[in-house]
C-alpha cells in the first residue's frame, strides 16, 4: 500500500499539514529561552484543556502508557491496595499494569460495552478502601464514555486518590480536572489533538504530589519530582532529552485545536459522532455499547451477518486505503469500530462512510448506495 490510508482508527489520528510544517522546521534547542517558551505555551493550552488551574502539567516523551506507568510509579508503592473497574481493554490493562509495580489490585467487572456502575463501585469501595482508583474516561475497546464525574466523586467520598485515563478522550469529550476533583489524568499527543505519537501529558493534583512525596514504587526516567525541578528552571525545560519535534508539532495542533475555542472544538467532536452513529445505522448495522449519545471518540459497530468484523476492515483498507479497527479481546470478530476524533472534516467523515457502503456490498450485505452518505451529510447540514 504505497498511497496515503485514510485513517479513521482511534489514534493515531491524520496530522493536518500546519502540524506537519511544524514539526518539520529546525529544532529549537531544548536547554534555552525558545524552548522555554515552548513549555509554557504547549503547557498553558493544556491546562485549559483539562480544565484545571489547581494542577501542574508534567510533558514526558512516551506514548500515553508510560504517562500512565508514571501515575502508578508516583502515586503508590508496593503492597498498597488500588481498585479497577473492569469494562474493557484498556482497563483490564490498568490492572496489568498495577500489578506490575507490586499493587494489590481490587476489581468489579463488568460486560465489555457497559458503563462502570458508580453504585458498585461505592460498595466496592466500602469492602475494600483502598489508596487509589485507576479509571479509563474513554474505554477505546467499546467506544463507551464512562461516568468518570460520578465515578471520581464516590472514590474521593471513599478518601481514594482518582487517576484517571484521557488518553483517548482529552480533547473529545468534556472533562473537568477540578471541578470533579480528578488528581492525576494522562493524556496523549496522538489522539484528539492530532499530533505525531511520542509525548503524554500527566495533570498532577496537590493532593497526588503530596502522595508521591511517600510513594516507593522504583522509578527514574518518569519520577515527577525531576520532572517539577526542571520545570521550575527560569526558562523551563523537561530533564531528558524530549522529542523537541513533536512537541513543536504538539503546539501548532494546539494552536489549531484551540483556533475556535474548546466549545466548539467539543462540539465538533459530537457532530462528527453522530454522522457516523446516523450513517451506521441508515447502512442497517447495529451499534455497539451503552451511552451512545455521549460516546464522541469511538464508534463501536456490531458486524451484519453476512461478513466477520475482520473482513470488513481488511477489505476496506485493502480496495479503498481506509482504516478502521477491528475487534478487541471478546469483541475479535463481531465487533469493527469507527475512530472519530482528531483533525477531522465532514467530508473525511463522509467519504470513510462512502467507503464502508460499498465495502458491505462487496461483501454480500445488501445497502441501499448513498444511504449512509446521506444520513451524515443531514446531520452536518443541521448542526
Ligand atoms: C484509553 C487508552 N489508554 C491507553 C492507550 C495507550 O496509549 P499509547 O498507545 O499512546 O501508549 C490507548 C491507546 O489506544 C487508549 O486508547
């Protein structure tokens, strides 16, 4: 495949050309005034992004996995108890990854497409207090949004520490790191901002410095405290060598993003949510999940009778260069999903759903042409 894909995949997302010309311009040396002020311009929008004016934005050069492994590094040690609502993919890895520094792990589960029930999770809580709850906002495996504003409130009511997950939703869907008294939330570049893969960002709150001033989990390259020193220099700097590029790239998409204010960058991401929701459904196809009108990243679509889930986005990436996702875990197969935030246009949206028409009937599922290009193109007109 030697043309651009088309990418519809929940991240990394198409990088629209200013970030492109961005990251492409000569490196700004990070020991030094300009690069300071780089750090203070990527770290300013992000503040504003996650809502908080209480919190401190750590920038690491990881993808959002090691923001996350940094969470659990800082925040406990080992031995201490931590809870984990399961739901799907990327929080039964939550739990994978804070077993892996020594955590003793509590765990709901609940079916893959469902959202964390806060009641359950209270009385989980009431069984087993615990130091930390680790939450996923945008499970990206089922395209469900969970309630992490309930959620945070019954941890906090608990006296549990809430880190929490953004990688895929910061930017899509609303969040709100003071108002719902969030302490630690990890994001990535490669998501809604459409920036290159390579950097996360981790929001700290003073109740979460204040833990990591006890925890003992081992760490160096992503130990906060250096991270706040080096921060705190006259022209702030990141204490290892950072991906200068991408982060030079990182602030021309935040430039974009924030061109129009984050209202209507969110409302964007709704819109383009529901075209796809509307197009699915105008092709016959069932959705996947619960809280389908809230569900802005993903779309997570349950595969017609006549083609496996897998076929479908083999087929539509081999004829048209279009990538979607395929199933994960329980959902390999039955499920395909739809990833829909980032830089995207009405017409990436509508041509990804001309490609997926005719995909179906090569298949064998009967559609109506254009059935789904129309629905969408009737949601944009009348939003
Ligand atoms: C919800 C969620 N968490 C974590 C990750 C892992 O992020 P990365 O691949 O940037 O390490 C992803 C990636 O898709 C994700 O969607």
């Amino acid at each position: 495949m030697d043309r651009p894909e088309i990418i519809l995949a929940p991240g990394p997302t198409p990088i629209p050309p200013e970030v492109l010309l961005a990251q492409g311009s000569p490196l700004v040396y990070h020991r030094g005034p300009g690069f300071g002020s780089l750090m203070r311009d990527v770290i300013g929008h992000l503040k504003t992004l996650y809502r908080t004016e209480a919190a401190d934005v750590l920038l690491m050069t990881a993808s959002g996995t090691g923001g996350l492994e940094s969470a659990v590094q800082n925040v406990c040690s080992p031995g201490d108890e931590v809870f984990v609502p399961l739901a799907g993919f990327f929080a039964e890895r939550f739990q994978r990854l804070a077993e892996s520094q020594g955590l003793v792990v509590h765990t709901t589960t609940q079916a893959w497409g469902e959202r964390v029930d806060p009641a359950r999770m209270a009385d989980a809580l009431a069984e087993h207090p615990v130091k930390a709850v680790f939450l996923t906002q945008s499970e990206t495996s089922t395209g469900v949004i969970q309630p992490i504003e309930d959620l945070a409130r019954v941890a906090n009511d608990a006296g549990a520490l809430v880190v929490v997950d953004v990688v895929s939703s910061l930017g899509a869907v609303p969040f709100a790191f003071d108002d719902w008294g969030i302490d630690v939330a990890v994001g990535g570049s490669q998501k809604a901002l459409s920036a290159s893969p390579g950097l996360a960002f981790v929001a700290v709150s003073d109740r979460a410095w204040e833990a990591s001033q006890a925890a003992t989990c081992p760490r160096f390259y992503f130990d906060w405290a250096t991270y706040r020193r080096f921060a705190e220099l006259p022209h702030p700097e990141n204490p290892w060598t950072p991906a200068i590029s991408v982060m030079q790239g990182l602030q021309a998409a935040l430039r974009l993003y924030f061109q129009d204010g984050l209202d209507v960058a969110l409302a964007r991401h709704r819109t383009l949510s529901t075209a796809v929701k509307e197009g699915v459904r105008a092709l016959g196809l069932d959705l996947f999940g619960e809280g389908l009108d809230d569900n802005w990243t993903v779309t997570a679509i349950r595969a017609p009778e006549a083609a496996d889930a897998d076929a479908i986005c083999d087929r539509i990436r081999s004829d048209y260069g279009c990538v979607l996702a395929p199933g994960q875990g329980p959902l390999k197969g039955s499920v395909f999903r739809i990833g829909h935030f980032g830089y995207f246009s009405e017409l990436d949206i509508i041509r990804g759903l001309a490609a997926l028409e005719m995909t179906l009937e090569k298949l064998g599922h009967p559609v109506k042409r254009g059935a789904a290009v129309a629905a969408a193109e009737t949601v944009f007109l009348e939003a």
